[in-house]
C-alpha cells in the first residue's frame, strides 16, 4: 500500500472512530441529575457531597432534574461531565451530568 493510500486509510479509520464516540447512546444507570448549565451541576453535586439538602432540593426542578432510566445521546464526553441529549418521549432536553451516568 503506497503512502498517499496509507494516509487515507487511516484519515477514514479515524473519522469512523471520532463518528462513533460522537453518537453514543444508553441508558442512564444509577441516580445521577442531569443540569441545564455546568454550574449549576457543580453545585448540585457540592449540595451532594456536603449532605446540603436544603440546596439540592432548589436545584431540582429549576435546575436540574434526576435522569435515571431516561434515555440519551452523547453531545460532548468530558473527563468529568458530559453533555447529553436526554429523550422523553418526541421531546428532548440538553444536560450536563457527570461522565460516569453514561457508561
């Protein structure tokens, strides 16, 4: 195979790879939320660790909702959080949730 083939091959190879990761879809496991912004995911999840009931409970509903058994798509798979598109029924919402709810 000369090198302008090579290059190709691997050009496609890597575009498939970078397709496939793009249009992950699941089943969130577990209780995990789903926010409308990162920060507020960041103080959700601070609220969670600190036990602070008083503002997880304003959080949800305004903010943030829980996602468990909903259906999604990744949209951008971070380190930490991951953006994802969470389906109920035709509609759809837009949600940052921590990367491990969609594993």
């Amino acid at each position: 195979m000369n090198a302008k083939m090579l290059a190709i091959t691997a050009f496609t190879s890597l575009m498939g790879i970078a397709s496939a990761s793009h249009a992950q879809t699941g089943t969130v496991r577990g209780n995990y939320v789903g926010c409308i912004t990162e920060e507020a995911l960041d103080q959700a999840t601070q609220a969670a660790v600190k036990k602070d009931e008083r503002l997880f409970n304003s959080l949800m509903g305004k903010q943030c909702i829980p996602i468990s058994g909903q259906q999604f798509s990744i949209l951008d798979r971070g380190f930490i959080r991951s953006k994802i598109r969470v389906y109920v029924g035709n509609n759809h919402i837009d949600l940052y949730t921590p990367s491990e709810a969609t594993h």
